[in-house]
C-alpha cells in the first residue's frame, strides 16, 4: 500500500531530544497524563466529541481501523492487518485482527466495525467523525435518512470488511483518529456505555471523576504482546497552565502542555530545559468569520481583516514564538504546502480601503467569542482589538469555555469566534472543512460555499496522479487565501515538558498530546506507585 508521509520540514525547530531508549520497558507502575484545553472533559463517548482534550483518554481505550505511526509520519494498519487494494484504488478489502478483544471479553469482528460507521453517520446526531466515515459509498444516504446502512461497507466473513470509497483517497489519513473508534456493537447502543465505555484499546475504563480526572488500567487481553508496559494510567484535568507548572515541578504529573510564558520559562530554567519536547503540528489558528453576518457577507470585508491585524508582532510579543505564521489554511507541515506565498501584510490603510469600497468607510462592530486559552484564545483577541480599532471595526467579545466554544462553531452561534483546528495530516481531508458538501456540524464551521473550491477539490479526490493532486490541492489552498473565509493567525509549535522518567514519547504531529499509550513506560525514577 502507498502512503503518503508528513513531510516535517527542515529548520522548523523540531527537537528531537526524545530519542530511542536503549533499556528494556520497565513493567508497571502509572502513567500520569494531563487533559490541558480546558476544565472539563466533553464525554465519555469519544464519537460525539471532535476535542482533543477528549482523545487523550480515547487513545487509552479505544482502537481504530488505522494508528498513527510518529516515527514513519503515517497511519499503519492497527485492528486492519493489511488492506487489499483493487477496484481503481476505490476499493479496499480489510483483513481485519482475530485476536482484538473488547474489554467485555467479546473478540471484534467484521460486524462491529460496520455498526460504528453506521452510528457514526446518524444524521440526527451529527457527529464530528462522519467528516471522514462520509468517504464510504452509500455513508452519506445513512446520513440524510435515505438508507438504514452504508451500502459501500460489505462484510466478507468475520474477520474480512470490503470497502467501498467514494474518492481516490488512502483511507488511513480518514480512519486512524479517536473520533471513528470500532465500538461493541452489543453495548455501544447501551444508554450505560457512556458511563462506561468498553474498547479495544490497551487500558480499561475505571472511573471518571468529572471535572478532576479519568482513572484507566491495564488491560490483560490487549492484542500487542507485553504490552501496555504501565498497570495504570491517569488523565487529570488541568486548564490552567499555572497548576499544570506547579503540579510538574512538585513531580505529581508526568506530561504537561507549555504554553508562551512557560516556554520561555522552561527553556531558561537549567533544571526544566531538558524535559522540553516540541513538535511542528499540523494545526492552523484562526477567526472564523461568519458570512451570515452582513459584513462579513463581502470578501473585502474579510480581506480587511485579515490585513489589519499584525499577527507576525502577536506571534513574536504573545506567543514567544511558539508558533508559524499563517499564510492560508494547510500548515507548514502540509505535504500540499507552498512555499511560494506570502502571508497577508499587515497593512491598515489597505484594510480600510478594502472596509470603504465594501460599503463600510467608518467600520462596524460584532461579537467575538473566544476561550481563555492563552495561545488562541482572549489575550490574543485582546491585542487585536486596538488593532481593529484602528481601521474602524469595533469588537464585543464573548468570552465561554473551551468545551462550549466547540459546540458554538459546529452550531454556527457566532459572529465570530477564534480556535484551533487540525489541518492535516492529509491535505484532502483538511481542504474537505471548506466544501459545500460538508456540513457545519463535522469541520465547515465558516459555512464557505464556492463552486471553483468544490470542482477543485473533487478533481483532487478522483486523479490517480499524486503530483496533480498537489497542484489541484494548491490551487484550493490558494483560493481559500484570497476568498479569506478566517483570517489567518499562525500554525502551531506544539511543546510538552515530559518528566525523565516517563519514556517512549513520541513526536506526534497531528497533537503532541495524543500518545500511542500502550509503548510508554515508566522507570523505577518515578514516584507513582
């Protein structure tokens, strides 16, 4: 099978200070992780939440059909053994494991695979991951009520799945996040699952304490030899990133995100430098814009913006360099990246040129909503606001919680609103958030309508020519530039301070936080029994 690899570009600061450990995994002991993006976890069922907060206990629970491989920047086969390739590179026959068990005992089969997909395409549920199941032939007729299941899934025997797609895609890139997990299917419709989850994955659900913590523990049967090393592990809530610094330094967690402040903090303390991992993620930070506010209706109008902000002084004063400026959607790390463009300037007069030739020479005002969080949340939209002043625009904000901000995009309640979105690692996948056909609930938060972007994007999805593909995935990336339907802030560095003896951290670049937890270990260093 092809893959495509995250091409991790050279000279974007990537430290590779976590290198291949030469002792053999100490058996035992608890992992102790921290959920950072906010004081709350969504839920229990992974499938309902597109947060990252959340994934961070899904990758203890759950499997999907494919994992990300950090090392080769890929998705690998996980509970698929090897996929056949045939039908023109639209059908894929999965040899699925035989030895997978769910925490409830039950081996996985064929069947349970294809009643995750189908739940997953409940229209009247909309949920997140049906961005990517929505590849599958017949996925999107589930979806509008047309048909009970996803025609394109076909079961061959137990341990055998035919698949359907809809696009020369490589179905890895669609399958290997939390948010399309293999559920049982005995007891994934079970009212009682939420509060109890049962997967696949290598640790099982003990409690979640709502608001503090989620306690897991080593599962026997994990279909990986010897494997997880840990007996335990926990995810605590941490939002605020002082209670993360002190909980790290009195050596009572094991992983902590830095934000700005502690980078800087971190790298100039002699004790704290060398626990720093970072990584370039494939992440864009932005505004989304709403176009059913008048305004915001008129692409000069989001032009404007975009030229009146000076995002390079809030990347280099706020985020302490933590970051990559922004020129359009898909990040540095993007395979589809192009060198050749330049971010927006920062130009007020042109921005209030652009306001006066659509109708607006003083300005207007809206409604910003944004989080806390310090890297893209309130203190950044708090800089911009004299900026915008500037030009005439006047800014209300709306300050909520991380877990709500969520909600407020994939419903579209906003004027505007400011977040962090994955925008990779397949430049396909990320480009589909601004299609027509994808629904506000998955990832098309803007409600961005253009027929050249479609045609664009569906030309990408049926040529067998990788090289075309880039150029048509350019040529979409570009267009999204000039159409301006967010204005573009910066793509994301991400850092973790990890303790030394926590080991088998990997460099993930779709979120550092989302760790393949069954290949971390700890030593007899750490203090948690």
């Amino acid at each position: 099978m092809m893959f495509k690899k995250i091409a991790i570009v050279a000279g974007l600061g990537l430290a590779l200070s976590v290198t291949a450990e030469a002792q053999t995994p100490r058996k035992g002991g608890t992992i102790r992780m921290t959920a950072p993006y906010g004081s709350s976890f969504t839920s229990m069922d992974i499938h309902t939440t597109q947060r990252a907060q959340d994934e961070i206990v899904a990758k203890g629970l759950h499997r999907s059909l494919y994992i990300w491989d950090s090392a080769e920047g890929k998705p690998v086969p996980e509970l698929a053994k090897e996929a056949i390739v045939s039908g023109g590179g639209l059908v894929y026959t999965f040899k699925l494991r035989d030895d997978a068990y769910f925490h409830h005992g039950r081996k996985m089969t064929a069947d349970d695979v294809i009643w995750s997909y189908n739940r997953i395409m409940d229209g009247a549920k909309a949920y997140p991951g049906a961005r990517f199941v929505r590849m599958i032939e017949g996925a999107s007729e589930v979806e509008k009520g047309k048909a009970k299941e996803i025609s394109g899934l076909k079961k061959i025997d137990d341990f055998t799945l035919e698949m359907k797609l809809t696009e020369k895609v490589d179905p890895g890139f669609y399958f290997f996040t939390a948010l399309t997990s293999i559920y049982p299917a005995d007891e994934g419709a079970k009212d009682s699952f939420i509060q109890k989850p049962i997967g696949l994955g290598p640790f099982k659900f003990v409690e979640h304490v709502p608001g503090s913590r989620v306690v897991l523990e080593r599962f026997d049967k994990f279909y990986k030899p010897g494997k997880p090393y840990a007996d335990k592990m926990i995810v605590s809530i941490m939002g605020e990133a002082a209670a993360r610094d002190v909980a790290f330094r009195n050596k009572e967690i094991d992983t902590s995100v830095l934000g700005p402040a502690q980078y800087v903090a971190y790298q100039a303390d002699p004790a704290l430098k060398g626990t720093i991992v970072e990584v370039a993620e494939v992440f864009t930070r932005y505004m989304g814009i709403n176009p059913s506010f008048k305004p915001f209706s008129d692409k000069r109008v989001r032009q404007a913006i975009n030229h009146a902000i000076d995002a390079d002084l809030i990347i280099s004063k706020l985020v302490k360099n933590k970051a990559y400026r922004a020129t359009s959607w898909l990040p540095l790390t993007s395979p589809a990246y192009d060198k050749t463009m330049k971010p927006y300037a920062f130009d007020p007069a042109k921005a209030k040129q652009l306001l006066a030739d659509a109708g607006y020479p003083t300005g207007f005002e809206f409604e910003w909503t944004a989080s806390q969080n310090e890297s893209w949340g309130l203190p950044i939209v708090e800089a911009i606001i004299p900026m915008l002043d500037r030009v005439g625009i006047k800014v209300k904000v709306k300050q909520v919680e991380t877990a709500v901000l969520a909600e407020v995009a994939r419903k579209g309640e906003f004027q505007a609103f400011i977040y962090s979105q994955a925008t990779g690692p397949d430049p396909q996948a990320a480009l589909k958030c601004f299609h027509s056909a994808t629904p506000q609930s998955a990832c098309n938060y803007t409600a961005f309508k253009n027929a050249d972007f479609d045609k664009l994007l569906d030309e990408a999805g049926q040529t067998d020519d990788a090289a075309k593909r880039v150029q048509l995935l350019q040529k979409a990336n570009a267009l999204l530039y000039d159409e301006a339907p967010v204005w573009f802030f910066n793509y994301n560095k991400a850092v973790m301070a990890v303790q030394p003896w926590l080991k088998g951290i990997q460099l993930n670049a779709t979120e550092l936080t989302h760790q393949n937890v069954e290949d971390l270990w700890v030593d007899e260093t750490s203090p948690a029994k």
